[in-house]
C-alpha cells in the first residue's frame, strides 16, 4: 500500500494491542508516526526501532493531554495526515460495583480525549483540504451491554459521532472511518476482567483488524465492522427483540467475567 506512504499518522493508545498494530504495520508501510500513549518507556523503545518515528507520552484521560499533545506536534512543525484516535478501556460488572472515578476514566478516554483531538486536528486537514481520521469504536455500540453499560454506551457515542462528522466533511476531502471490531486477542480483555469469550470460539487478531482497517480507509468507507462473525453478530441482534438482544448479551459478558458478584 503506497498510498501511506510518507503520509505523517498520529496513533493515540499505541503502546499495546491494536494501537501497537497499527503503528507497526504503517511503520512498514513507509509513513511516519506519531505514537502517544501512557507506557513512557514502551513507547520510546517502539520509536527507537521504526524508521521514522516519534513518541509524545501522555494521558489522555487527563482532559489537558489533547491540548497539551496538539501544542507540542505543532511545536514541531508537524502536520498530520491522519489521526488514529485508539486509546480506550472498559470494564465488566454491575454498575454500582465501580465508583463515579473510574467511569469518569473511561469517558474522558473513550469519549472526551477522541472528540477534543478531532476538533483540534481536523480543522487543520479542512483548512488544506486534505486528511483523515480513524475512531476506533466497538461492535458493543450497536447495542445496550449489561455489565458493559459505560464502555457500551462510550462506542455508540463513538460511533454516532464518527459517522456524523463523515457525513459533514467528506465533500472536504476528508476521510472519516469508524471502526467496529468485535472481540479482539488484545490486553483488552484482561483489564475487563474477560477471561474467555464465548461468541463462537472466534476472537480476531489485532492484525487482522488493522489490515481490514486501512483497506476500508483508503477505499473511503465511513464504517466497518471487522470479521465475518461480527457482522452476522451485528446483523442478529439488529432484527431480533431486544430483551432477547440483552439476554442474549448478558448470558455470553456473565459466562466471561472473571470476578462475578452475582
């Protein structure tokens, strides 16, 4: 794929799972990266090994770290080609089981941090009429997800918005994709306190999303649901009932949780 080539990409959540992925897979493409994300010294390490590449360490669910980070790349003299907003978490449980600091976490993450970075960058690509961005959401923002209800609710957010903003600045020339994947083999999981899903025992490489991603992107699709199964996933719970949806949903979170307290 020529088409990254050169092309300057910004990956937030880079140090690990498909965040990790994308930057290694676009490194041999021949673009450059901006990597960001907590692990300070993993990030440096991955900078070190790619060809052209830097790293801008952070916490994005520290509100500032958008400004913050955007402040130092333009410092730099750099512009973006395509920002890949990645970082994000969920966990698993009973709502009232997690206090409000933990769910404020993952919305300054999955939500705060993806529309702060895509209001500052985009107005740079529309200005030069030129670039894209790639939000990944989840296959959970096509549905309500007992035991998942903040980290549900963030992707359809995410979703919403992505296909939104598509909607608004394509005739810009820019390019807007959301990204859906479903269970991936990813850290994801441990944090979640997911130890095995049961969703036909088939849980996609990170790598696997990462190709079917940057396909998708340079086609100029607006949305992809990543993997056969997950798209008759998506396709099931769109036509059945939905208390059968959330019993169904409820049955396969409950059967992976780790640490049930019910």
């Amino acid at each position: 794929m020529d088409y990254y080539k050169n092309k300057t990409v910004l990956i937030t959540g880079a140090s690990s799972g498909i965040g990790e992925s994308f930057a290694i897979t676009l490194d041999k493409l021949g673009a450059k990266l901006i990597l960001t994300a907590r692990s300070k010294d993993k990030l440096e390490k991955m900078a070190s090994e790619m060809n052209d590449a830097i790293s801008i360490p952070g916490d994005l669910s520290d509100k500032k770290f958008p400004q913050q980070l955007y402040d130092s790349i333009k410092e730099k003299n750099i512009d973006v080609d395509i920002l890949i907003n990645n970082a994000g978490f969920g966990f698993s449980g009973l709502f009232l089981d997690s206090p409000m600091k933990n769910y404020n976490e993952m919305m300054n993450l999955n939500v705060y941090s993806l529309v702060a970075l895509t209001h500052l960058f985009l107005k740079d690509m529309v200005t030069k009429k030129n670039g894209g961005i790639i939000n990944i959401s989840s296959l959970a923002s096509f549905q309500p997800m007992p035991f998942f209800s903040i980290y549900a609710a963030s992707k359809a957010f995410v979703t919403s918005f992505t296909v939104s903003v598509y909607e608004e600045y394509r005739k810009l020339g820019i390019k807007v994709l959301g990204v859906c994947p479903g269970y991936t083999k990813t850290n994801f999981n441990k944090r979640a306190q997911m130890d095995s899903i049961p969703v036909a025992g088939y849980l996609m490489s990170s790598q696997e999303v990462v190709d079917q991603s940057l396909k998708a992107y340079q086609s100029g699709k607006f949305l992809i649901v990543n993997g056969k199964i997950n798209k008759f996933l998506r396709f099931i719970t769109s036509i059945i009932p939905t208390k059968l949806s959330l019993a169904f949903s409820s049955s396969v979170i409950k059967r992976g949780i780790t640490n049930k307290k019910w």
